[in-house]
C-alpha cells in the first residue's frame, strides 16, 4: 500500500529530478525477503460423556496429516494426543499422535500447537507438539482409531 504523503513528496521532487542527470552510481537497489511463519492451535475437547467408555483399536495411520483438517485434541492417556478430524475423506474420525519418549501429556491441558513443515504438513519422525508452557514432544507416529467391537 502507498503511503497517502508520497505522491505529494514526488511532486516536490520532481523539478529536482528532472534538471539532474541520473548515472548508474546514482542507483541503490535493495532487496527485501518475507519470512512467513505459520503456528496452529489445536483446542483441547471436553470428555464425551458416554455411559461405556470407548476401547479403540489403533491401526496404521498416515505419515503426515494437514492442520487444518484438525477439530480439537483429547488428553485421556500418557504418551499420546487423540485428535478428531475436521474435514477431508477423514472427517469425524480419530486419529492417535504417538508421543517420543517421556512426554508428559498433562502439559497439553489447554490444547496443542502444532507448527507444520515447509510442506504445509505435519508429519510423524519430524514434527513436534508443543504446549503453552513450552514443552515440546516428537511425534512418533500417527495411528488411525477404530472403536473395539
């Protein structure tokens, strides 16, 4: 956008320009690069309150998920993140975040944030979930959740 004062402060300048001849040592070329840094919240959902707790049954899941198809988180066991598809041909579904190590899960009470690679992506074996208070936790891998029959 152009600042409202600069097309007055060219025409100020403009008798000046005009009786002044211009040489290549005159010019001063710049170059301005944008960095775009993108970090995605993930609120944490309330339990369902069901009268017979679901039994799931993991099976494989994808290498890497896009944010954007992510409605909330569920913390409701140690080392992993439940998380409920948004949209996409997964829409409704869970899908399980297989945490590194020994990641503490209780650091995630207010949600997760996700910060997805160059790709757009969020992938197993290179991102991290991070908490509000900082922690950070490697993602292991992604497991598709089915209820147990």
């Amino acid at each position: 956008m152009i600042h409202p004062a600069f097309p007055i402060a060219l025409l100020a300048l403009a008798p000046l320009l005009a009786a002044a001849p211009v040489s290549a040592e005159d010019v001063l070329l710049a170059q301005l690069t944008v960095h775009e840094r993108i970090v995605v919240r993930v609120q944490k959902i309330a339990p369902v309150a069901a009268p017979k707790a679901i039994v799931w049954k993991e099976r494989k899941g994808p290498k890497c998920v896009s944010p954007g198809d992510l409605a909330g988180v569920l913390i409701n066991r140690p080392g992993s993140v439940d998380m409920v598809m948004y949209t996409g041909i997964n829409g409704g579904k869970w899908l399980r975040a297989k945490l590194d190590g020994q990641c503490r899960t209780l650091n995630f009470y207010s949600g997760i944030y996700l910060k997805p690679g160059a790709d757009g992506r969020v992938c197993a074996d290179r991102d991290v979930i991070r908490a509000r208070s900082g922690a950070t936790c490697g993602i292991a891998a992604f497991k598709m959740l089915e209820p147990k029959r």
